[in-house]
C-alpha cells in the first residue's frame, strides 16, 4: 500500500449523488429567479459547500438567497436520495478490499454530515463509514477549496498529511488536497479530465483505484 490513509470525497466519488443534486439545484435558483442550467450548476457549484452557492449568486446578482434555501434544498434532495440514490458503481468492491486488508479510510464531504448519512443509508454505504470516518465542512471553518477539511480528517485519523492520499472528482476538492500537502487521485467519470489536471493520477472506472493504490 503507497499511503497510510486513504480519503474519499463523498459526492460523485462514493455515491452517484452529483447528477440529481445538480439538477435540483440549477431548478430551485431557476425557480428563484436565477438562471442556472445544469451544466452551470456542475460547472461553478459541484464540490463545494453550500456557503459557495449563497455567495456566488450574491457576488453576481447583489441578490441573496431566502433565508430557508438550504433547508429547502436539502428536504428536495433527500427526497430524491430515498427514491433514486445509488452508490458509485465499483466502490463497495474498493471499501471492501481496504477493510480487508486492514487499510485505514475515511472520507471528508462539503455536504452536512445529514446529507452524508441520508446518502449512505439509500445506498447500504452507511456499513463500511462509522461516526469515526466522516468528516464534513461543518466541523471546520472553511469548505474546499481550502485545505483545512483534508488537514482535520488527516489530523483526527493521526496520519500526517504527506502519507494520505485524496479521492476526489472536483476541481474544487483536487485543489484543496493539493494545497493540504496530499497526493490526489481524479475520479473522471463526470468530470473532464482537464478539470482535474491538478491530480496526479487520473482514472475513469472505480474499479480501477484498487490497483492505483497498490
């Protein structure tokens, strides 16, 4: 094994998530009264913590977004986990062969640690993440791409930055793990690989990570 901690982003990397939150997404700020295709929503939002979105829109309209956004938002996408949320195809088959072989993991998500479980009950994820192994930009003060989530799950799990290695499959997360002093792996099966030119590997296939961590 080349690291001694292996970190997930959680979103697009461990459940297929991406494509209904983006959708609902660019529809509620359409609805509001600002034009966002889903191609917009992938392309300025994917990644990051819900403080990017009430700031964007702010910085580019001087509009702010209603006060219960969020909580609006998140009862729209937990609805549509319940009914259509599927893990990443290949990924249990990666958490299984690192649990086998004693592999330390975790993962650390901009999303709430509520959008984090409601996902990972959906999927059957929730038995490979105990309490222990989640980390989300709610436990520090800045999300992606800042590096501090990637330093709080390395420093909680006690491995130093340097022997960790990031999942992640937005550019916002590639950049925060480049600067945490971490190697980082792009996940492009939606993302373009240009997107992720930061990391250094790149790989389409879940299935492939095993061998890339080897």
């Amino acid at each position: 094994m080349l690291y001694d901690l292996v970190i997930f982003d959680n979103d697009g990397v461990l459940v297929d998530s991406e494509p209904i939150s983006n959708r609902l997404l660019a529809a509620y700020l359409t609805e509001l009264g600002h034009p966002t295709s889903y191609e917009d929503s992938i392309r300025d939002y994917m990644g990051s913590a819900m403080h990017r979105v009430h700031d964007l829109v702010e910085e580019r309209t001087g509009r702010r977004l209603p006060v219960d956004f969020d909580d609006v938002f998140h009862a729209r996408v937990f609805a549509a986990f319940e009914r259509d949320l599927k893990p990443v195809a290949g990924v249990e088959e990666v958490l299984q062969k690192l649990a086998a072989d004693s592999v330390p993991y975790c993962l650390a998500s901009s999303g709430s640690h509520e959008r984090i479980r409601v996902g990972h009950r959906a999927t059957g994820l929730d038995r490979w993440f105990d309490e222990g192994r989640i980390f989300s930009s709610q436990d520090v003060g800045r999300g992606k791409p800042a590096p501090d989530l990637f330093l709080y799950a390395a420093e909680r799990m006690g491995v130093a930055p340097e022997r960790c290695v990031v999942v992640e499959d937005s550019p916002l997360g590639v950049r925060a793990a480049v600067a945490a002093g971490m190697d980082v792996y792009g996940f492009t099966a939606m993302t373009p690989a240009e997107r992720l030119a930061g990391a250094g590997r790149l790989f389409s296939d879940m299935g492939e990570l095993t061998g890339l961590l080897m």
